[in-house]
C-alpha cells in the first residue's frame, strides 16, 4: 500500500478516530477516541510497529498511531474547525 502522506505534512482526522499508543513489542497501551475534527502533523507515514495500515501522528502534543483510511488531506485541512 503506498502511502499519500510523508514526515512532516499536515492532515485532517475527524470525530469519532481511534487512536493508539503502542508500547515496546508492539502491545496498545492506550487509546483514545477524537472528540472533535482536528488538523494533525503526520510524524512518519508508516508506523511499522502496527504495520503498514498506519500513520503516526502528533495530537496535541502527543504521538499516536491511527489508521491510513481515518485520514484526509489537503481538501479538509483548511477548513476553519472551532
């Protein structure tokens, strides 16, 4: 699968995402659910610990990995989120 985000682009995710926090060897520690819609960094375009369905990311502050499918590109990010 090839992967239309790179380090360092700027992406969309909306309400309703999970995201994951992987520790050593690969188990979820944690996980959290977007309350709202909220433009991300792509931190690495292929999170290898969860395999290649994967983005990390960073959400306020933090690094979390979320599914490919649960992102969007340049026609929402631009859009004004309150």
């Amino acid at each position: 699968m090839i992967v239309p985000w790179k380090a360092g682009d700027l992406a969309f995710i909306p309400a309703e995402v999970m995201m994951l926090k992987v520790g050593e060897g690969g188990a979820i520690k944690r996980y959290k659910k977007t309350l709202k819609p909220k433009n991300v960094l792509i931190v690495k375009s292929a999170a290898h610990q969860l395999g290649d369905g994967y983005c990390e990311i960073l959400y306020n502050g933090e690094s979390w990995f979320v599914k490919n499918t649960d992102i969007y590109g340049e026609k929402d990010v631009n859009r004004e989120i309150n």
